[in-house]
C-alpha cells in the first residue's frame, strides 16, 4: 500500500461536472462548472446536461491537477459517481474515468452519490464519532442513514414520494420564482412569517417522509387566494416561503429526533444539497442544543454535488481494497453501495 495515495474524482451525476485530487483523503483542490443553461427550461435537460460535462469534462480535470499541484503520473486511483443520477450525464464520467484510469494503469473506484454526501462530513473537522445519523437532503433524495463506519451504512429512513429538495423547487415554481428555486425559497424565508400559513405535515410510519402532499396542499392554497387577488402570492411572498419551509423542516427534524431518540445516537449531521439551507442548519443547531446532540455539517461547498465528497469516498474505498473493473456500468438508480 502507498504511503501517500492521491485520488483523482469525477463527479457528473446531474448538472455539475467536478473534478478533485484527494491526497490521504485531504482535499488539495474541488473544482466545480455549474451549467446555467438549464435556468433558461426551469429545471434540468438531461442532455443539454450530457452535452455540457463533454465540454467540460477535460479543462475541469486539468485545472483540479494543477491547482493541487500533482502530475497525473502521480495519482494511485480514479475514482468517479456510478450512480445515482442521470444516465446520460454519469455515463460522460464513467467513460472519462475508465479511459483515465486504463491510460494511467491504475485502479478504478466506483462510487455511490448517496454515501459520498454522507462521507462529505470526513473532509473537514471536527468528523463524526461512530455511530452516527446522517440526515441526507438533497433534489432527488431525502434519507437517515445510519453510519457505523466509513463504509457500514444502512438506510433506515427515506421519503416514500418525492425528495424535501424536489418539494422546495416546485413551491417555488408555483410561486413564480425562476430555476433553481429552492435558495430563493430560503431567501425570502428570512425575512417571513414561518406560522402564518399552516401547511400539514405528512405521517409516516417509522423513519419515512412524504412531501407530496405539501406541493398539492400550496397549489390549491394559491389557486384560492388567488382567486380573490391574482397578486397574493407576490404580496405574501415572505409569509409563504417561512411557512413552506418551516413545514418541511419540521418534517425532518421530527425523524430525526425520532431516529436519535430511539437509537440512543449524539453524533448527528446533515449532508446534501438542502443541507446549504439557513432554516435547516438553524433547526439542527437548535436541536443540538436542546437534545445534547454532537452536531455536523459539512462547508457549503461539499452540500451540494462536488468531486470531493467522492474523492474522500473513494479513498477509504482504496483502503479496503474496493475496486472495481472496466466492465462496471453506471446506473440511474442503484441500491445502497
């Protein structure tokens, strides 16, 4: 085994195409391209999606290697996201990751976007004790993982419908509000009522979520108000976002308190592109103080999809020898890895 192992990351699973070096799982440079055409369609176009991480794919990873100031003979793996994501976009990192690591004649590392979020907590400290529960929010996702080492999660809770980063966006879309919409949602909460417009929260059996009945139960809000004035929404703009996002946090606090409570767990972070959100950080703040909880959240910068969180992923997967082969496929939706 290397004394000094540097991991080159990919990461291409939606609509940001990263590149990372990991040396001994330090993060010696995280390089981001967002895509800002999709703002123009309200969401993201899977192939304009795959078209842009081509584009930017190759200067991405060469301004990762200089800025980290490591020749590419120099690194011991490649690492990239085989799932979950959109199968256009991962197949673009797969492919560059394969030819990468075939040109190199070094070992491939398949990783799981789900666990590098929860993994993004071991990039800076203070780092989690084991166990711990990670709440995991994001567009696509909304989970509790419990961690019990770097490699050892389980699942044990997830939303049955759509994912707390989906239920923020499309409020936001009901609202006026342009892609994506979620951070204007938080925005515009700072400044709101959070009690004003009770929303009801879903009940869930055990550990699960529901968000899909707040979506519907704002659109026939705003259809009734608006009735009787057609600019409600743009007048009540603050009181509507604090009272949304109130209602959806509450909504994850409560399991995970619940999740807490029951596992006799301190050590509590939350990872995921939602977990950039100022309410939440607040409430998992609060609830830290309140419960005696060990409370982690990671910098803004590995919340949302980074090559980082995969680059760290991918190196306790070197430790333990989990490599994978040029045979191994990308894949939309995968069970935990």
């Amino acid at each position: 085994m290397n004394s000094v192992v540097n991991i080159l990351a990919i990461e291409s699973s939606c609509d940001e195409t990263s590149a990372a070096i990991v040396s001994n799982g330090k993060v010696l440079s995280n390089i981001v391209a967002s895509q800002k055409v999709h703002e123009l369609y309200g969401g993201v176009v899977p192939e304009l999606a795959s078209r842009a991480h081509m584009q930017n794919i190759i200067p991405v990873t060469d301004v990762a290697l200089k800025q980290a100031g490591i020749d590419k003979k120099d690194i011991h793996a490649v690492a990239f996201t085989q799932a979950p994501g959109l199968i256009g976009a991962l197949l673009v990192g797969a492919s560059f990751a394969k030819a990468y690591a075939q040109a190199l004649q070094v070992p491939l590392i398949a990783v799981h976007h789900m666990q590098a979020h929860v993994l993004a907590h071991f990039i800076d400290e203070p780092k989690p004790e084991f166990p711990f529960l990670c709440l995991t929010v994001s567009g696509g996702h909304t989970q509790i993982v419990l961690c019990r080492d770097h490699l050892d999660m389980e699942v044990i809770g997830e939303t049955m419908d759509d994912a707390a980063g989906e239920a923020f966006d499309k409020v936001a879309k009901m609202l006026g509000l342009p892609y994506p919409g979620g951070p204007l949602v938080d925005k515009y909460a700072k400044e709101g009522d959070p009690k004003r417009f009770p929303f009801p929260m879903a009940e869930m059996p055990g550990y699960s979520f529901s968000f899909s009945g707040i979506k519907t139960s704002v659109l026939y809000f705003l259809q009734k108000e608006r009735k009787i004035d057609e600019a409600f929404a743009e007048k009540n703009m603050n009181d509507i976002c604090a009272s949304v996002q109130y209602t959806i946090i509450r909504t994850l606090m409560n399991k995970l308190h619940k999740a807490a409570k029951e596992l006799k767990i301190k050590h509590v972070g939350i990872a995921g592109g939602v977990s950039a959100n100022s309410g939440l950080r607040a409430a998992l703040a609060e609830a830290g103080e309140k419960y005696g909880w060990h409370v982690y959240i990671p910098a803004f910068q590995y919340c949302t999809d980074n090559a980082a969180m995969i680059g760290v992923t991918g190196y306790y997967k070197y430790l333990a020898s989990k490599f994978a082969d040029l045979s191994v496929s990308p894949t939309a939706r995968a069970a935990w890895i």
